[in-house]
C-alpha cells in the first residue's frame, strides 16, 4: 500500500495544480473566440497566466480544492479497505504540503478538520470491473461552482422560459436555465454536466459522471450528441461571457448522458463546473500500486496563451467608450477603463470618483473575510481598524515556515453568500472596497451608494496570479475557525481588479444577467414556440 499511496498522492498533486490537455485547448479555444479588448478577454489572459504559473510553481490553479471525490475501479480481489486507508493518507499529506487547502468542516459546529479527513470527506466510490489494473479518477469541483448544480423536476416553469415539460424541448430549456442562472458566480466559462433521468441521487451522480469523459468526446447517443452541440451553440449566445463580463464565451463544454426513470419522476439535473476542471486519472498496477499511465492527456503539452506576459491592463476594460452603455443598469460610464492606484486607506472621495469598468490597483494591507468573519462581525468588534479598508472575500491556501506564514494561493471566493451581511459591515466599520467574483445583490449595491464604496471583481481562480501580488502576511486573527475562514491580514503590491458596482448606483453584474434573461426569452419565441 505504500507505493499505492504515493500514486494517489502523485494524482492528488497533479490534479490541483496542472490543469489537463483537453481543459487548456478548450481554454484555448474560448480565448480565441474573445475580443481581448475586453474585459472578458483580460479575465481570459489573467486564467491562461495563472495556469502557466501553477503549473511551473506545482501550487494550487486554485485556492478552493473543493471536495476530492475518487472513482475507482478494481479488479476481483483487490483490498477496498486498504486502499481506502492509503486515498486518506495521500490526502493528508498533500493537504500538510500545500497542495490542498483544509476544506472538510463539521456541518453542526462549523470546525475546520484541518487535514481534508472527516465524515463524508473525501468522497470515494468504488466499482469492480473485469479489467487486470485498477483506474483511479479524481476530480476537484470547488464550492463556488457546486453551489450553481441545480436539479429540475419536469414539468416545471421557468424564468424566461415558461413551461418545461417532459420531452426533448423541455431538457433544452432546463440545460439553457442552469446556465443562464450560474452567471458569473460559478467562475464562467465553464463545463457542464448533465444527467437526465434517474432519481433525485442518482441524477446528480449521472451529472457529475459526465464531468470525467474528454472534453473532445463524442457522445455515442446521437440524439444527446446533437442536444450537446445545441447547447454548446445556444449558451454561448447568451452573452453571460467569462467572469460575467459579457462576452462572446460562456460555455466551453457540455456532456449529457440519460439513465432509466420511474414513470412518475422527471428529473433534469446539472453539475457545473469552473474553468478550473480539475479532473486527472492514472492507471495503477493492482499487485504494485505504481503509475502505469495517466488517463487524460498532459496539461504539459498543450500551450496556453500567448506568454507569461503581463496582460494589457490599460486596455482591458476599454471597451465601450466613455459614455456608451455597457449593459449594467443602463447608465453611461464616464471614465470607463481607467487605471487607478489606490493605497490603503483609501477616503470616500478616491471612492467617488471610481465608475463601473475602472481597473484599480490596490497599494498597502487588504483583510481577507469569508462567511465565519462576516456572520461574527455583525455582531462584534473588528480586531482591527478597517476605516477606509478593504476586504477580500478570499479563503487563502497557506503554510507556515517556522513563525512565518506564507500565502501558496489567493483567489477570490463567490461573494454572493455574504449577501445578508455585507452592507450591514461596510456601514458599521466604514469598509471603502470588497473583493470578490460575481457580484452582489441590491442590498449591497444600496450600501455601496450610500455609504461610498466599490465592489471589485477578481478573476475567480487565477490563485497563483494574485497570491504572486501578496508581498508579506501581517497577521491573522480568528483562527479558530480555520484557515481559510481566517482574518489575514495581507499586504499588496500590484493587486488589480475591475469595478463592476459603484457608488453611484450601477452594476455591471445586474445588467448582465438582464441582457442574458433577454436573450433567454428569444429562445422561447424563436426555438420552443
């Protein structure tokens, strides 16, 4: 089992950190269907940058490692119960090492295991086969795109929509609404999976099975290749773009498979996930446990992007001219793609002077602040002073050298969960700036404006692209509720992101998702009619 263990570690490794050679040419053809004058290809720059780095520096693509869940089919006789014990091991030494953030948390208390190891954690379903070696699958889904699977039940009505009922129509219009509703909260463009059929368990599972076929397959059911090509076709048109910038690639790959139902259920169930698809498997000698091949091709040998070049900031987010409309709630921008320094603290008037489509490059400490801190500051004390400060919904992978901690990835989290809290905060503690990916709600954007603030969208999963803009971790507080839960306390040089909500009352994000519902409708008038 040792040398069993150490496979298991080597996949875990390369799971987290080096993304497959069918997910970078979809990447890479998503990058060339972009306008990179956009804000939608700078995000698409700073993900093929941060693949680029990953992969050089073997640390996390991502921060959020997810939940590890392994496929694994054995032959006749092998040790399940062993090789359980050796998944678990390589779990906890990759997650010591860096190369998984500590995401198992009690569901009752709210601890933090710190080692990945827990009830339920990981996930590993085993299979018997009649083949002579074992094949191990693993695939790290992060907690932003899980939270976008959705499962319908038909008939069902739907925002845009209207009626779905139970044929071939209805699934369309079910697969066009999961993608619809993810927006750019799940980290667009993303891959989904689909799992017609089956009940409310088995669904879910046939949609995340379809998450470990090839990105370039070609589904044997010619009714389900012509549905996956349709799709590929239609969520494209929807205008939702990477990060939910609006652009001309929302979806980079979809897989459909069907089981058997009973005649009185219906389900149509989703499994979304990120342009982070990270997803390896290996072939293992069952007598050795050693590597025999890897199952998916190497990232290693495909290219992405052009070079490690700093993406063109100053003409990212240009796009449209000062005075156009850009789809947010319908007001012009002035100053739109500008580029501005702003050093911590930053005063309410830096702030008002800042529009939807600005870059600004953040100087000085930034705070990091997830769902525990936020939930804990509504009703308490800040321990430090965050006047003029800025937040960053960030759960950081870290490791400590001595008395030293050191941030080894750093994206954003999906900042709608902090919904219910966030204006109350920057009210109460006179917060300037949040950080986060896919945008916030009416409450927040109420807040902004009264108070004079920004939300800032970071490219979601570019971990290594903004963990190299941390220069020195000042501190942490709260520790207790687990890493990255953690208040960090972060000073930066060089941290960019876009203003997609202002202080004067726009948001790129609401009017994005209203084009999309627009565009959503067109398909019931001129398809499903």
């Amino acid at each position: 089992m040792h040398q069993f263990e150490e496979s298991v570690y080597q996949l875990i490794v390369e799971t987290s950190t080096n993304l497959p050679g069918d997910v970078r040419r979809a990447v890479n053809r998503g990058r060339a269907m972009e306008n990179q004058a956009t804000r939608a290809g700078l995000a698409l720059s700073t993900i093929t940058r941060n693949i680029q780095m990953a992969e050089e520096q073997i640390s996390p693509i991502c921060q959020d490692t997810g939940m590890p869940t392994f496929i694994v089919h054995t032959p006749v006789g092998t040790n399940q119960i062993e090789m359980k014990k050796a998944i678990r091991a390589a779990i906890q030494r990759a997650t010591k090492d860096g190369k998984l953030r500590p995401n198992s948390v009690d569901s009752l208390t709210g601890e933090n295991s710190g080692d990945n190891l827990g009830p339920g954690t990981p996930v590993i379903h085993f299979e018997q086969w009649e083949q002579d070696y074992i094949d191990l699958r693993l695939i790290l889904k992060g907690g932003g795109c899980e939270n976008k699977n959705i499962q319908y039940s038909l008939p069902a009505e739907l925002e845009g929509l209207g009626r779905a009922g139970r044929d071939l129509d209805g699934i369309r219009k079910c697969i066009l609404h999961a993608i619809y509703q993810a927006q750019g909260q799940g980290c667009s463009a993303g891959f989904i999976g689909v799992g017609i059929g089956g009940d409310r368990t088995t669904g879910y599972e046939l949609a995340k099975q379809q998450l470990f076929r090839e990105v370039d397959d070609v589904n044997p059911v010619p009714e389900l290749d012509q549905l996956e090509r349709y799709i590929m076709e239609a969520g494209n048109q929807l205008g939702i773009g990477t990060m939910g910038f609006g652009g001309e690639v929302t979806l980079l790959g979809c897989k459909i498979g069907a089981a058997n139902r009973l005649p009185a259920s219906f389900f149509v169930s989703v499994a979304y996930n990120c342009w982070a698809f990270r997803r390896q498997g290996v072939k293992l000698n069952p007598s050795t446990g050693e590597i025999q091949g890897w199952i998916y091709p190497s990232g290693s040998e495909v290219q992405v992007g052009d070079s490690l070049e700093e993406p063109a900031r100053e003409t990212a987010a240009t796009t449209p001219t000062a005075g156009q409309t850009d789809g947010s709630n319908g007001a012009s921008q002035p100053g739109q793609g500008r580029e501005v320094v702003l050093r911590t603290p930053i005063s309410e008037e830096q702030i008002r002077e800042l529009r939807v489509g600005d870059i600004v490059i953040i100087q000085g400490e930034m705070h990091t602040g997830r769902d525990a801190l936020h939930k804990y500051l509504m009703d308490h004390e800040a321990p430090v002073d965050l006047n003029g400060a800025v937040i960053y919904h960030c759960g950081p992978v870290m490791l400590k050298d001595g008395d030293e901690w050191h941030v080894k990835a750093a994206g954003p989290t999906t900042s709608i969960r902090e919904e219910p809290y966030q204006g109350d905060i920057i009210k109460k503690f006179g917060i300037r700036a949040v950080i986060g990916k896919g945008g916030m709600g009416p409450k927040t954007l109420a807040a902004l404006q009264d108070h004079g603030a920004v939300y800032l969208n970071a490219i979601g999963g570019a971990a290594q692209y903004y963990a190299e803009c941390i220069k020195k971790v000042n501190g942490v507080d709260f520790m207790e509720f687990g890493i990255p839960e953690a208040m960090w306390h972060l000073e930066v040089d060089g941290f960019a992101a876009i203003v997609t909500m202002d202080s004067h009352g726009d948001s790129l994000h609401a009017g994005v998702e209203k084009a999309s519902l627009e565009k959503l409708s067109t398909f019931k008038e001129t398809v499903f009619k």
